[in-house]
C-alpha cells in the first residue's frame, strides 16, 4: 500500500531520532504532520500541540473548550517490552489533568494491561472520550475499567469495539455504566457479546438517558436473545443512531423490536443489514418506520426482503420526510418492484443517497428513476449505486444514461459506471510512486483486462496464477502485492482475484487483510498454494469479521496449521457474507474441524468448505461425528469436501444418519478415504430415501464390486436425484461395474460417471460401449472412450473427473461446467465455482 504524507514524515523522524522514550511515545502522533506539498504552512511544535489548551499565566484555564488528545496509535507486537512501554507511558497521566480523549485503538499491547491506565485515569476526571478499539482486551481488563468508571464521570464516548474476548465480562461494566451517566456514545461492535450480555446491557440502558448512539452490530450470538432484553431499551428518548447489523436476529427477537424500535422517537439513523429475518419475519417492523418520522438513514442491505416487506417499507417511507439515506443493496426482490417504491420516492424530497447494489435490477427499474427525476423529484440525489445488476441490457444502461443529464445533483453514479481508470497506467504510477519495479506479468494481465469492454458492468477477475504459463512469469511476491492492490482499491469493477501458486507470505497476508478491511467490491479471492502462514491466517480471518463483500475465498495449500485453521472457525461464527470457504491442504488438525463443526451449527451463508487432507493422529474419527452433528442441524450448507480424512466405515454411518435429516446437502466429497462395502451399504441405504444429494465422489477407496451392487440398487430402483457419481481407483471389477451400467439405463438421472481405475474385463467394456452407443451417457460426461481392435470393445481413459479443475484451470477461456467442472453448476454458490 502506498504510504500517507504523515507516515512518511513519521519514518523520517525516526531516523532521525533512533532512541526513543515514553514520552516520545506520547507525543508521537502530533510529530511530523505536514500539509499537501501545495498546501505547506508551518506546523505547531510537538510540544505547543501536545499542550494545547493550557494556559499557565493566567488563574484559570482560557482554553478549556477545546479537546486536548492523546492518541497512541502506534500499533506495534505484542511482546513483553512493548506491555513495559505502556505502563511507563500510561504514568504520565498525572501530569495531564485537563485530558479529555484518550484513544489507544489498534494497540494489541494493551490487552492484558489495561489496569496500568486505569489506575491513574483518576488524574484525568476530566475525560469526556475513552476509545479502546481493537486492543485485544481481556476479561480482566474490562473488570478493571469497570472498577474505575466512577472517577470519570464526564466521560461521553466509551469504544470498546473489536475485542471479542470481552463479551462474558460485559455484565461486570454494565453494572458500573450507571456511574456516566452522561454517556452519549456507546460502541460494542463486535465485542463477542452474548445473550446474557445483551441482557446485562439493557439493565444498564436505565441509567443512560443521555445516549445518543448505540452500536451492538456484528455480535451473532446475541441473537434470540432481544426477547428478554429489550425493557429499558425503548426508554431512550435520546436514541439518534442504532447499529444492529450482523446480529443474526430470529423471529422472535423482529417481533420484540417492531415494537420497541419505533418507539425511539429522536432515532435517525438505524442499520438492521445481514440480518435475514428482518424481511422474513411476519412482524411490520418496516411498516412500523412511519412512526419515527425524523430518520434520516435506512441501512437494510442483504435483509432477505420479499415482496411483501418492501411494500411495507414503501408504505412507511411515506411518512418519513427526512430520509437523506436509504440503502436496499443486495435484496434480490428490489429488481422489477422498484415501482413499489415510486410514491416513496415522489415524496422522498430530501433523499441524497440511493443504494441499490446487486438487487436484480431490470431496464424497467432504471427507466423508473430516470422517469422520477425527469417529472422533478430526487431533485437532491447526490450518490446513486446500481452496481452488480447485471440482468440489465446493453440497451437499458443505454437508455439510462442518456437521461443522466436530468440528475444535476448527482456527484457519484456507481463507480463501475463513471469514467473508467487506466489499471495498468496506474500501476505504472504507483510503482514510480513508490519505487518498485515493475513485475511485467502483472503488467500485461492489467493491459488485458483495460482492453475487456464489459467490465464496467459485468465486472472482472484478474488472473494472475502464477502456474499456468506455457512461458515462466515472474511470480507475484509480497511487494508486488503492495502495489497490486493500490491499483485495485481504485477499480470497482475488479470483482475478482486470482493470486494461486505465487510467493505470498505472512507479509502479504497483512497487505490483503488491510486492503479486505477496506474495500466493499471484491467477492473473489485465490490464494492457494502461496507461503502463508498461521499469522497471515489471523490476519485474513480477522479481516474478513468486517469485510462483506468477499463471497469466495480459496486459501487451499497454505500451510497454516490448526491454529491458523482456528482463526477462520473462529470467523465463520461472526462473518455473514462468505459462501465458500476452501481449507484444503492447509494441514489443519482436529481442534479446527471441530471448531468449524460448531461454528457451521451458527453460521447461516456458508455454501460450500472443502476440508481435504487434514493432519489427523487418532482412530476415533472425532472429527466425523462432529461433523455429523453439524449437518443434523445445518441448512445452508449445499457442498462439503471431506477427502484424506482416513474415514472408516463406523464415520460413513454416522454421516449417513445425520443426512436423513438434511435437506440441503447437494455435494458430499468423501475421496481418498477407507471407506469398503460395508460402509456403501450405509450410502446405498441413503441413496433410496435421499431426495437432495446430487453429487457423490468414493474416489479412491475400496469399496469393491459389492459396494458398487449396492449403489446400482439405489440407483435402478429408489434414487431419481443423483447427477453425479465418482468410483475411480475402487477395486472394482467387471461383475460391479456391469451393475452400474445396467442401473443407467433404468435411472434417467444419473448423468455422469466416472469409473477409471477399476479392473475392467471384456463385460464391462461392452457394458460401457452400450451405454455410450445408445446415447444414454456422453463421453463429456464420463472419464472412458470405447474403441475396438480386431473385433473386441476396449475403454481409454479420457482427462475428465470431479477433481479436474480442483487445483488447476485453463487461464485463457472459462471451463465448460459440463466438462466435469467440480461443482458442475449445479450449486449456486459463486459465479466463481
């Protein structure tokens, strides 16, 4: 990432300051701060700037309206000396009793620390502002501040967002809030809060007249915890922003807040996106919005609304004459009802901005609004997203942008439809910038991707895999990568990265998981079999609590370990927007599979996780029954990889037993196991009362003519649904693969086989021939051709197979499904599949 003008200024005094005390420490952020090279005026002095607001000649302090700051936003490792650093630093508050903000946001140092500040805030009772975001608080720091709350009562900003080891103690600060009561700001985003912490909480409102912002978002496990938690909450006549997006909220919990919620008659400004059951829920609470008549921002993104709620939110927007902000982005049902909200719209005289990002918008829709600004309203649109709607036409942008010239307001239009940038101008600049050389393979993809015409509306992946070259390129490394992405933040369109078998590192990794944290387009990412490790794991997973945008994420081959596997577990139970999640290879070991099982029991928008050739020591296959469990439950997941995981028969059956009772499961990869014919019987069983399963890989196990008499039963008397089934390399001789071709002819379904690897005599080769001769099977379709010599049928292996384009795909043209495309768009998981 290219540096600021204050990290600049900042390395330089570095350099030339090398030693360096606690009081520089403190004064730091005040020190090397400059102008725009055409906008250069003298600076204030470190110390002057540090000081301001004293005035030691006089009796009594001139100044005191103004905020004196103190930011130690030097994050640095959290190791032992840094902790040392802090304390000593932490000191100097004596000297400062006229502080009124304090923020050591981002400092991971402080966690565990926190009572070396809280000890001396007495000094400072002053203080109006108190930010400790990300610090990676402890239980015992929270206990802690708590106990302190009483010597700071002018505190009026508390920021206690992104420490999520803080949730069980919430109870314990909940009790002493009563002691700021002058509090305006309260921020728990993504805390790890939980329902009893929900209700702590709400206990603490009561004492909290003067809030003014309440921000809970990204707290999933509060969810079904708003029923008995929400008593003094509608008591907050003061109430100007709510933030509850992300929070997983059930039915029950919409029910409860349709009637608190509009009862917060100053509300202004309420998020309630990825949170599903806000458009599922039968209770009007967007209808119920009328009664909040001075809101001016409505967040419901990715809410799951149906037509019905938006006729609702329609209907109440009629009463809402301030709405300045109204965001529906990725409600697929906006697209051809747009017109629902044609009255809303006439009145809206004060709207400024209109999201509408992946919506299904159609040429109707876009008409609609050219049509409303044309006969006068909208008169104030300034920002209009209608991004990723790509069922729109050629001609229905054209139409629309014919008309932009009715929209004089307007100062943003979806990036992806303003004027384009050059990328590979700008990654020329950017290198020049920050002298870097230039890697020519980047180069060239970047010139192609300028030269795609449908990128301003289709969007485009660029694919710099560094294994699929007839002539070597130079692989992107970590500094490259640097660059790379300066030139993509500016690129809405780049809807897609593909960075697979390059050199990335741990370094890398934090160039990704600040440029996830930052940027809103990208939905696919292919990082596999790079060198990242299980700190560039933390970091990724870590971003990804707050990226979403990010739909598809490959990080197969990056040997992360369990640890590193534990952070993206960790994640699934927060992050709401990621549909496939791929860990293969990444020598995982049992403690992240279970954590994944538990977090896959919460999480509701994984489709697909492949799981392949984990590192695992035992016999007992915990890991299955766990797994197992997870699918009795889950009812996202639509395609699983459990492949290498040294299954046994006793871990088929108790898959087995938990997918009677799933309905979604489409895809189960059980490849490269010890799976024998015992265990079929199990799967056969299934097959004749399964009505989802469509794809099923034994690949690489033993399941032996007997195991494939089993599946031919299934297939040529019960089972309709199977598309797909892969037995290579199964010990399988003529007897059982004769079976299975009489089995396609009686099962209409089954559209794909693949059987090489097994014995084949001269039965069933003719067996194979037949079915293929008859049209029954396609040899797109199948891993065998029939040729003849000298009057006698023979296969030959053809290169098509489930795994085919698993690890490896052409570059230069997109991969026909039929050609056994792993998941052979069957699921709908990602355009990326």
């Amino acid at each position: 990432m290219e540096k600021t003008d204050d990290q600049n200024c900042q390395d330089t005094h570095e350099e030339e300051n090398p030693k360096r005390s606690p009081f520089d420490f403190v004064i730091k952020p005040f020190q090397g701060k400059k102008c725009a090279p055409e906008e250069r005026k003298e600076q204030p002095s470190a110390i002057k700037q540090f000081f301001k607001g004293f005035d030691f000649g006089k009796s009594e302090v001139k100044d005191r309206r103004e905020i004196e700051e103190t930011e130690i936003n030097n994050a640095g490792d959290d190791d032992q000396s840094e902790k040392q650093d802090f304390s000593v630093e932490a000191s100097l508050l004596p000297f400062l009793p006229e502080l009124e903000e304090i923020s050591l946001s981002w400092n991971g140092c402080v966690g565990g620390t926190l009572k070396a500040l809280t000890v001396h805030l007495h000094h400072v009772n002053l203080l109006k502002v108190l930010r400790l975001n990300n610090c990676r608080l402890t239980a015992e720091d929270v206990i802690s501040l708590a106990d302190i709350l009483n010597v700071i009562p002018n505190l009026e900003v508390l920021d206690l967002s992104i420490n999520k080891n803080i949730g069980c103690s919430m109870k314990v600060i909940a009790q002493d809030l009563k002691n700021v009561p002058g509090l305006k700001e309260l921020n728990l985003h993504m805390c790890g809060l939980k329902q009893d912490s929900l209700q702590g909480l709400d206990t603490a409102l009561q004492h909290l007249a003067e809030l003014r912002k309440l921000d809970i978002s990204c707290n999933r496990e509060i969810g079904g915890g708003f029923k008995a938690s929400t008593a003094h909450l509608a008591s907050l006549k003061n109430l100007e922003i709510l933030d509850l997006h992300q929070c997983c909220v059930t039915e029950e919990d919409m029910t409860v807040l349709s009637q608190v919620i509009p009862l917060l008659s100053s509300l202004q400004e309420l998020n309630l996106s990825s949170n599903k059951n806000v458009g599922l829920s039968s209770d009007p609470l967007l209808g119920r919005l009328r009664f909040l008549p001075k809101l001016r921002s409505v967040t419901i993104s990715n809410c799951g609304l149906g037509e019905e709620s938006l006729s609702s939110l329609a209907e109440a927007a009629l009463h809402l004459p301030e709405l300045e902000i109204l965001d529906l982005s990725w409600n697929k049902c906006v697209g051809g009802n747009l017109k629902l909200l044609l009255g809303a719209l006439k009145l809206a005289t004060e709207i400024q901005v209109l999201r509408l990002s992946s919506c299904n918008l159609v040429a109707e829709d876009l008409a609609l609004l050219t049509s409303l600004r044309q006969n006068g309203h909208l008169a104030r649109l300034q920002k209009l997203d209608l991004s990723y709607n790509n069922n729109i036409s050629d001609e229905g942008w054209a139409v629309f942008c014919q008309g932009l010239g009715a929209f004089k307001e307007l100062s943003e239009l979806d990036q992806v439809m303003s004027v384009l940038p050059d990328l590979h101008l700008c990654y020329v600049q950017s290198c020049q910038d920050l002298s870097q050389p230039e890697n020519p393979f980047i180069a060239r993809v970047l010139q192609e991707a300028d030269k795609n015409d449908e990128i301003s509306t289709k969007g485009i992946t660029l694919k710099l895999a560094g294994n699929n070259h007839l002539v070597p390129v130079p692989r992107v490394t970590d500094d490259d990568l640097g660059v790379l992405v300066s030139v993509v933040d500016q690129a809405a369109y780049v809807t897609g990265l593909d960075l697979a078998y390059n050199l990335l590192t741990d370094a890398g990794a934090q160039t990704i998981a600040i440029f996830l944290q930052e940027n809103s387009t990208l939905r696919y990412l292919n990082l596999m079999f790079n060198d990242i490790g299980t700190s560039g794991a933390e970091l990724i997973a870590g971003a990804l609590h707050s990226n979403q945008s990010l739909v598809h994420l490959r990080m197969t081959g990056n040997k992360i370990g369990d640890q590193g596997g534990m952070f993206f577990a960790s994640m699934l139970k927060i992050n709401s927007t990621l549909e496939k999640l791929d860990l293969g290879d990444c020598d995982v070991g049992l403690q992240c599979l279970i954590t994944t099982a538990i977090a896959l029991t919460q999480n509701k928008s994984l489709k697909a996780i492949n799981l392949n050739r984990p590192l695992l020591s035992g016999q007992q296959e915990e890991t299955t029954v766990h797994i197992a469990r997870m699918l009795r439950s889950n009812s996202s997941l639509v395609e699983l990889h459990l492949g290498k995981h040294e299954m046994k028969n006793f871990g088929v059956e108790r898959l087995c037993e938990a997918l009677y009772r799933n309905s979604s499961l489409r895809y189960l990869d059980l490849s490269c196991n010890n799976i024998t014919y015992d265990g079929v019987k199990f799967l056969g069983e299934l097959l004749k009362r399964n009505k989802t399963l469509k794809i099923l890989d034994l690949n690489a196990n033993r399941i032996e003519d007997e195991g494939a008499i089993y599946l031919s039963e299934a297939l040529a008397t019960r089972n309709m649904t199977l598309r797909v089934l892969s037995i290579v390399s199964n010990n399988i001789t003529g007897k059982g693969l004769v079976a299975l071709a009489h089995a396609m002819q009686s099962n209409t379904t089954l559209s794909h086989i693949y059987i090489w690897g097994n014995k084949f005599d001269r039965s069933a080769c003719v067996a194979f021939w037949e079915v293929i001769e008859m049209g029954r099977l396609e040899l797109g379709c199948t891993d065998v051709a029939p040729y003849e010599v000298d009057g006698k049928v023979f296969l030959a292996e053809l290169s098509h197979g489930l795994g085919k384009h698993r690890y490896w795909a052409p570059r230069s043209a997109t991969v026909d499904p039929s050609a056994a495309n792993a998941s052979l768009e069957i699921v709908p998981v990602s355009e990326y599949l």
